[in-house]
C-alpha cells in the first residue's frame, strides 16, 4: 500500500513532542486566524494546568527553559510540511506496519505459526486489530536474531517452549491495547448504528440488562469494523491520531529490543540454571513496572518445575543484601533470616531462588513468622529502606521475605529552594524513623479522598477496594461493546501468613512484631563495630547502584493513563502539555534548581510509556537522570544515611521507634470496645487528691511529654501522634503540626503553664524548642509558600492560623515573655492575606478567628485586630441561613445546621457575644441570641438534650464538641454579659446531663470525660457553687486513678490506651493542662473557650 510522504510527514509532525519542536529546525508553522485560537487555547489551558493561571508562575516555567511566549506560540499550532522534509526513522516503522496490516487477511489467522497470543477466557478489547503489529514485531525479532523465521525445530524454541514465547507476545498485546483502547472504542462508537451508543449503559443504570444479557451478542458490526480498519493499513487511525501511531511504534520496537536482549542472554546464561534436556515452559510477565525503553521483570518456569526470575537491571544490591542476611545468620540473630541465591551479569540477573506463598505450619511458626518481621523491620530501618509495600514481600512459611530491594539505602534529596519541602525540612527528618521503611500500617487516600487503603507490608490485609477507577468491559469485541468505570479491588496480597487456611492479622501478634525488633535492635547495637570492621561487606553495600524515587509510582502511572485518552492522542503538543503537570512542583521554588532537569527526564520516560527510573550509587550524591550529566551533589548518599543510622542506635531511639510502631498498628487495627479494669473504689470512695497531687500528675505526664520528644539537627521539638487523616474519621499516626488542637503550638501551651507554677526549666527549654518550627516557618524567605501553608491550615481558632495566635499569647503569659505577643502579631497578619473557607465555626472558621484575633487585642489594643474580628463576625452575620423552625443559624460542616459549641450555634454565639463585650455593637449580641434561641428550639425535652445532627437520626452527646457539656459551658461563658433565666436554666440542664454521664469513656477535652469536668469546675468557680468543684475534683481523681491501672488513658474510643498522643484537645497535652486548673483554679483560664 503506497502512502504519500506527505501524509507520512503530516502524521510525523502532529505526533511530535513540544520538546522535539523545539529543537525542530525544518519546519514552519500555520499562522492562520483558526491556528491562533488552537494557540490561546492550549497556552490558555497550559497556564490552568501547571500555575493555576497564574500569569507570573507560568512566565517562571518557561523562562526556566529559556523560553518565552513569542517563542513558544508557534510551536502550540500545527506544523506545516516544507519540501524536502527529512521523515524520522520511527516513520519507516509506521509504513511497514500500514504495508503489514492492508495486506493482512483476517479470516486466515488460523494458518500463522506461532497461533496469536490471544486468550478465548480473557479476550482484550480490539485485539485483532493488532494482530498484524504482532506479525511485524515477529520478523523484525527474527531479523534482530538472525534467523529466519521463527522454527518450531530451531532457535529459540530449544531454549523455551511455544507457550512460553506466546507469553511474550501477550504481553506486547497487552501493551498494544492498553495504549489504543479508549480510541479504538470511540471509533467504534462511531463506526456502529448509533442506536447502540449508551443502550446498555442505560439499561445497566435501570437494572434491565440482565433481562436481556442471556442472549448472545453479535458480532457483525464489530468484524465489519476491525476489517474495514485493517483494509485502510489503519492509515485513518494514524491520520486521526498520530500521538497513538508513535506510542504503537515505541512499543513494538521496544518490544524487540527487549525480548531479544531476554533470548540472547538466556541463551548465553542457561547453564547455569537449566538440568539435562531443560526448557523455559512458561513466561509470567508484567510482574513489574517498565523501565529502560519497556524492560520488565520475568518468570520464567522450567520443565523441571524451577522457577527463575530474569532481572533487566542490576542486581547488585540484591548481591550485597543477601550477604548482609548471611552476616547476620552466621553471626547468631535469635532467628536466621532466609537468603536466596542469585547470578549476577552485571547489567542483569537472574533470580535463582524463587519465592513462594507457603502457608505456617502451626501456632508456633506464626509467631516466628512474626518475630522475624519485626526484625526485618529493624534491618530495614537501620538500612533506609522505603516502598517495603505489600507486593513487594511474600509470606514464606515462617520467613517474611522481601522479593523488591531496589530501594535499600534510599538516599534523601535535598529540598528544592523555596519548596515546602524546604519549609517542613524538619518533618522530613521526622520520617527517618520505622514508618519511612512502608512496613507498618498507614492509611492512603484515593485522589478524591473517598478511598482509604493500605498496601502496607503489615497492614494490608482484607480484600481492599482500588483507589482509582479503571476501565470495565461489557460485551467485549461485540456490536453492543461498552465500557464503564469502576473501582476494582487491589491485587491479591501474598504479604501476611496463612495458618489453617485464614491470614493471621498481625494486630493479634504486635508483642512478637516488637520483640523480633527489640532484639535484632540489640544485636546490631551490640555488633555494630563488628560490622562496620567489615571491610568487604562494606565495600559491596557502599558500591552498589540504589534507585532513588523521586515521585511515588502512582503518580506517574495515573498521569500515563490519563494522557491515552482520543483527545490527547490527536496532537503530540496536547500530550505534552498533559505531561507538564509535573513542573508545578519545581514552580512552587523562587529560583530554577538543578533538579528541575528531573522534569525532562520524568516526562521523556513517560513519553517513552516508562516509569521514570533514577538511580546513583549507595555511597554518591550524584542523581543519574538519564542524560549525560548528573546532577552533583543532589542526595545525601543511602550509604552514609546507613552507617550514621548504626552508630546511632541507643535506648532512646529504640523507645521511640518503638512507640511509633505501637502507634501505627493501634490507628489501623481499631479496637471494638473500651478496655478499663475498674479501680477497686467507686468514685464517691475515693480521696480526692490535693492540689499537689494533681500537680504531681501533671508532671509526671510532662516526663512522657519530653521522653517523646524528638529533637532535630536544628534543635527543634517534634512529636509524632494521632490524626484524623484526611477529614476521614480515620486516624494516621504521623508528625504533628503547629495549631493548638493537636500540634506543637497546644504542647507548648501546657509545658509553659506547667512551668509557671514549678519554674522547671526542662519544662521552658522543651517549650521553646517545641515554638522553633513554627518561627522557622514565619521567617521563611518566600512568602507565597508561607501565604499557601497558611491557607492549607486555614483560619480556625483550634486548627488553623487563629489558634496559633491564641496559644502564643498564653504561651506569652505563662512565660512572662512579651516576644511571643510580637509572633503572634506576626501570625495574625496572615489573616490579611489568607481566606476562610465558609466553615463558620469555631474549630476552623471565622468564630475561632475571632477568639483568636481577641486574645490579642485584650493585651496589646491593636485597632486593626479588632476590626478584622468585626469583619469576620460580619460574615457570620451575612453567613446565616432560615432553619426550618424559621430561626437563622449557621450551616458549618454539614448541610444541615448543628447544635454544639465545636461546630455549631453554641460556639458561634458565643463567639460573637465576646464581640460584642469589647465592641458594644449590640448587634452581635442579637444575632449570638438568634442562634441561642436556634438551639432552644431544636432542644428535645424528652432526652434533655440537644440533638447532634451530624448523624441521622440524631443522637444526644454530653461532649465538648457536641452535646451539652460545650453548650453549657459556653452559656456558662458570657452569662456576665446574658443573664437571663433561661442561659442559668440551660446550664442546669447541661450540669445534669454532666452528673449522669457514665465515666466509661474516652478521657480527652474534646470528647471526653476532662471536657465534662471543666464544665464541672467552670460552673463552681462562675456560679460560686464550691460543691462542683469538688466534684470536678473528685471526678478527676477517680480518672487519672483508673488511667494508672490501665495503661493510660483511653484517648480515642477504639484505640489501645498504649497508643500515644501528645496533643492537647485529644491529647496528653490537654489532660496537664485540665490538671492544672484543678490543682490551681484561679491560675489558669478555661482554653476551651479561649480565655
């Protein structure tokens, strides 16, 4: 089939990268009226993508590559062909290919030798379509192995068998249709009656189709179509899509340089592996990831039933790991680790000893299975090891054996100037610690943040729904073909032991996990000097080339599937532009880096259908990108993060670690119910403790305050503790933040206030180091970041920028400290610049905001504080909506407007009534008694209480957060300024709801029982009733009491008093502090309404 060199150039040119035009010297560009809008729109979608239409941002990145906008504007168009235009040698690929398919019958598949890699149980959608590019890749993988054909009798058929090679023609099927898929659909779509586009989608929604999915769809359309595209060379294809012709061709002549490479060095390499008369017999692909042009790794199962992997790369890690295990078994570890053999070629390997499931054979080989996961752990840690995720470890028996070791000794990228990275430096350092190895329980989100998973190497252990959506076929390769999608489930795990044919959940042997890593802790400690003496051992680790990850895979593997869609297969310029979403995280920087030649590499390998692969070696800092040049003195060498990580291991770090272990396993594997032993007096028996008894607990708490801190090169405090990860009711244990509710801000609120009254200098100096990262922050050099952190956390006087401020000032009182007052004024200038996101309510909106700004203004009498609290208590105003009752109140973080002082009408009330005591303006005292009047109208006489509508039905809580405790306690808190019969009558009611609740539950402020007892101790010191306040005492005694039988408090409903949180409204942090106000009333404010 001839083929103008015109149409070939045209298709040549539409499929042309944005790189490649740039460096295009042979070609001009259409200019017409049609052509510029083509350009605005691109530029003007290009500018969306990467910067947000912000007009400085983009002009960054293209500067940074020496471009400018009348450089680039006609490279956006479409190229025009010149006379003499040279074709690219990817063309002549192309011809052959159309030349291959028009000649190509397709009712005489049934005569090609070897058959076509298809599965009748498994059909892929369009595959015939792509039967003549299996034909052209089969000769050219002859030519490239000098042979003629592909000879039942002959090479390479000596070596592996027809299935086996079959094997790998499946997998460059699979490929083919994977890249062509969505376009050969909406061609279809196209091509077939359109009576049939959305029918069955339709009446799969109305639940009709099973009615009529019993008969057999035809084939008519469907054979109509793949011929008449076959007939044409699938020139129109290539016409219409010419991104997709240069993808098919990549992957084809990939294809052959892979497989041949494969061939060849199994023929150079047998020996060493296959007995008398052996042969490959099956080939199990797409076991990895591409890299390196689509190589992958390979199964290989032999006659004789062995099974080898083939390894693309080198395996010379794998070579230094092994020897490690070796050390550790000759040198005595309590349990031998299993090694496995390997035969290194140097620029690739083979897998001699393949690693299967295997079940436990009873109780006892389940809980040395693992005992050695914890020491693997241990290893792993002390190695730097991350990406240790669940298909990365096979449970072999009683051995936990990780199969995937390219990122042992991960080397650390310095951050990007300007980055946040940069900013959070501190936290990096934070994750050198167990989590960082992807071992222990973690949650992770789908991008829309309705998907929590795990693919932990302990944690993943239930059948998990995937967090993306993929394509289903419905009546595939049929006239009546359509696709949906949906999400599936997550590989099957072969991570976690089977005994008696169920997974054992590692939650139920946690003791062993620590055990198996306190003890190979010990014996690295112990053996340390002895390792490092080992000069061979050491010299093979330090030698080794070690993959650096610079993006997790997903990210790149979502954004190349994205970028198959038909409409950016059309123009090569469109699917750059795609691909440019990548830069946005160099853009956030002032300054080009060196590492934003990361991003040419990134996006040349997903233009290549690859998975970025970077790599150095243990002991360099240099990062190879794949171009000529590295870049120097970009990582901190894996090699010396190793060896400092050994010398350092000492009883404080093992605590530690352990600790966050225990943390992690307590976050994913919740508990069902409440715990306690209860003491052996009821609460009316007990003594209540004195003044300095509290106090004495406050510090004994203080003592696990400072021996969880962790302090970084840069002095600073950081703890690790549990959060709602994601707004998703799912706790991650992780380093905290700055904000007063569970970050360092509320820690060192309660170490000030503890030092306050013992003066203990630990107690300041831990304070202030605590304060550091937050300074750090706001003496960051580039403010757009700093604006883009704030903003993240918002304006909430619990969560966001305004609960900085108020802590500070506490934090300024406690100390005696005024600098802290002029840190606070530089946090509140933030809110100049920063926006709220509607939430109204105290925890995160313009009611905390206000607390917040007032805090301030009462001490220093900025007018400009003031007035932006008058702005914001506006917006509540302004913010209202008509209940059904006909009342106004305020819609926060739900549609329908709730009760309570955390998010609802009690604390936005009584956010504006403190307003209107300092501005006199009485309208925030009217509009706070509308929403009083809100809550009284939804009140439920027959529970005393007020309903909690965040669930449905509602429910009745005696919390903080929700219920009568935070409603009572915020009447309780301008009853100065609204003393009217029904504030005291609702504050009765709340102290009732108080005394009848059963002290069976989470300990917290927020939630919990020390919330009530302020309510408790409040309202004695208000109401000048002193028997509440000793009943607040009391209540708190028989807590801290049942806490000391119990392991700590029980923090969190259904997580193991073990696990640790420092934080202060769900925290240890909290509790001293409530401690305090018991032991000192007068001394301290109430913080849970912002005193």
């Amino acid at each position: 089939m001839n083929v103008s060199p015109d149409i070939l150039a045209e298709i040549s040119l539409k499929a042309s990268s944005l790189s490649e035009r740039l460096t295009s010297l042979t070609t001009n560009f259409l200019t017409t009226e049609n052509e510029r809008r083509i350009i605005d729109q691109r530029l003007k979608h290009w500018s969306q993508l990467i910067a947000d239409k912000n007009e400085n941002k983009f002009q960054k990145r293209l500067q940074w590559d020496n471009l400018d906008l009348e450089k680039i504007q006609p490279l956006l168009g479409n190229e025009k062909v010149i006379a003499n235009f040279i074709l690219p040698d990817w063309i002549k690929n192309l011809k052959d290919l159309i030349e291959t398919s028009s000649n190509f019958q397709i009712t005489s598949i049934a005569a090609y030798f070897p058959r076509f890699p298809t599965d009748i149980n498994a059909p892929l959608p369009f595959e015939e379509i792509w039967f003549p590019t299996i034909l052209l890749a089969r000769r050219q993988l002859c030519k490239r192995l000098l042979i003629s054909d592909l000879s039942l009798t002959e090479f390479p058929f000596n070596l592996i068998s027809i299935e086996a090679y079959q094997s790998l023609e499946r997998l460059l099927l699979q490929r083919l249709v994977n890249v062509g898929e969505q376009v050969l659909y909406e061609e279809f779509c196209l091509f077939r009656p359109a009576i049939f586009n959305g029918l069955n989608l339709l009446l799969e929604k109305l639940n009709l189709l099973a009615e009529i999915s019993s008969k057999k769809p035809e084939k008519i359309n469907y054979q109509a179509f793949i011929e008449s595209s076959l007939k044409g060379g699938l020139l129109s294809l290539w016409q219409k899509y010419p991104v997709l012709a240069r993808l098919v061709e990549k992957i084809v002549t990939f294809w052959i340089e892979a497989t041949s490479e494969f061939i060849q060095r199994l023929q150079k390499d047998h020996s060493v592996f296959f007995q008398d008369q052996d042969q490959v017999q099956q080939i199990t692909h797409s076991v990895s990831d591409f890299h390196h042009r689509g190589r992958s790794v390979l199964i290989l199962t032999l006659k004789s039933g062995k099974k080898i992997i083939y390894k693309p790369k080198n395996i010379g890690l794998e070579i230094a790991y092994q020897q490690l295990l070796t050390w550790c078994n000759q040198k005595g570890v309590l349990l031998p680790f299993k090694t496995l053999k390997n035969y290194d070629c140097q620029t690739y390997g083979w897998g001699l000893d393949y690693v299967e499931a295997k079940p436990c054979a009873d109780e006892a080989a389940v809980r040395r299975f693992y005992e050695r996961a914890g020491m693997l752990l241990c290893l792993l840690y002390v190695l730097g090891a991350n990406d240790c995720h669940y298909e990365n470890l096979i449970a072999h028996g009683e051995h936990l054996v990780l199969i995937d070791l390219e990122t042992l000794m991960h080397p650390e990228a310095k951050a990007i100037s300007g980055s946040p990275q940069e900013i959070l430096n501190s936290d990096r350092q934070l994750w050198d610690c167990v989590l960082r190895t992807g071992l222990l329980p973690r949650w992770d989100f789908s991008a829309d943040n309705r998907i929590a998973y795990d693919i932990s190497g302990l944690g993943s252990i239930e059948n998990q729904k995937a967090p993306y959506r993929s394509l289903r076929w419905k009546f595939i390769n049929t006239d009546e073909v359509y696709i949906l999608q949906e999400r599936g489930n997550l590989k099957e795990q072969k991570n976690l032991p089977v005994f008696q044919g169920k997974i054992v959940n590692p939650q139920d042997y946690q003791s062993d996990i620590i055990d198996g890593f306190t003890k190979m802790y010990k014996f690295l400690e112990k053996n340390r000097q002895e390792l490092f003496n080992n000069i061979e051992l050491q010299t093979l680790l330090a030698s080794q080339p070690v993959r650096f990850i610079f993006r997790a895979t997903y990210v790149y593997t979502h954004l190349l599937q994205k970028t198959l869609t038909p409409q950016l297969l059309q123009n090569g310029v469109d699917r750059s532009i795609e691909l440019d979403i990548l830069s946005r995280t160099f853009l956030n920087g002032e300054e080009k880096t060196a590492p934003w030649e990361i991003l040419k590499a990134e996006i040349a390998s997903i233009e290549d259908l690859d998975i970025p692969y970077f790599s150095t070696v243990a002991n360099s800092g240099d990062l190879s990108i794949g171009f000529k040049s590295p870049l120097s003195n970009y990582l901190t060498p894996g090699y010396q993060g190793f060896r400092e990580r050994l010398q350092k291991l000492n009883d404080l770090d093992l605590k530690q670690q352990i600790i966050i272990i225990q943390g992690s396993f307590a976050t994913r594997f919740p508990k069902n119910s409440y715990s306690y032993s209860e003491p052996i007096k009821s609460p009316s028996e007990i003594v209540t403790f004195t003044s300095n008894q509290f106090l004495g607990v406050a510090q004994k708490l203080a003592e696990g305050i400072h021996e969880r801190a962790i302090i970084d090169q840069q002095n600073q405090a950081h703890w690790f503790g549990l959060t709602d990860a994601n707004h998703s009711n799912k706790l991650q244990y992780q380093p905290l933040g700055y904000a007063l509710y569970e970050g360092n801000c509320g820690i060192a609120l309660s170490l000030s206030a503890l030092f306050s009254i013992t003066k203990n200098e630990t107690d300041r100096h831990l304070a202030l180091q605590a304060l550091q990262p937050l300074k750090n922050w706001l003496n960051h050099s580039n403010s757009a970041l700093k604006i883009k952190i704030a903003q993240q956390m918002g304006i909430g006087g619990a969560t966001g920028i305004s609960s900085i401020i108020y802590a500070l000032v506490k934090i300024s009182q406690f100390l005696e400290d005024q600098t802290w007052l002029e840190e606070a004024t530089r946090v509140a200038e933030l809110l100049n610049v920063i926006t709220g996101e509607g939430k109204l309510d105290i925890i995160g909106g313009e009611a905390g905001a206000i607390l917040g700004l007032l805090s301030l203004y009462r001490e220093t009498q900025q007018t400009k504080l003031l007035d932006k609290a008058r702005y914001y208590g506006n917006i509540l105003i302004e913010r209202r909506i008509t209940t059904q009752s006909g009342l106004k109140a305020w819609k926060t973080i739900t549609e329908h407007p709730l009760t309570g002082f955390s998010h609802g009408a009690a604390g936005i009330a009584y956010a504006l009534d403190q307003l209107y005591e300092i501005t006199g303006d009485k309208k925030y005292f009217r509009i706070a008694k509308e929403g009083k009047d809100y809550e009284r109208a939804v009140f439920c006489q027959k529970n005393q209480n007020w309903p909690n509508f965040l669930s449905n039905p509602p429910n009745f809580k005696v919390m903080w957060c929700h219920g009568a405790t935070g409603i009572g306690l915020g009447r309780l808190g301008t009853i100065k300024i609204d003393s009217a019969p029904l504030i005291l009558d609702e504050v009765e009611i709340a102290l009732g709801n108080n005394q009848n609740y059963q002290q069976k539950s989470v300990d917290n402020l927020c939630c919990g029982n020390f919330g009530r007892i302020e309510l408790s101790l409040t309202a004695g010191q208000i109401l000048n009733r002193p028997q509440l306040i000793e009943i607040a005492r009391q209540k708190a005694t028989y807590i801290v009491q049942l806490a000391q039988q119990n392991q700590g408090y029980q923090l969190f409903g259904n997580v193991s008093s073990i696990a640790y949180h420092p934080g202060f409204f769900q925290g240890i942090s909290g509790i001293i502090y409530q401690l305090l106000r018991l032991a000192y009333p007068e001394q301290f404010p109430v913080i849970l309404l912002w005193r």
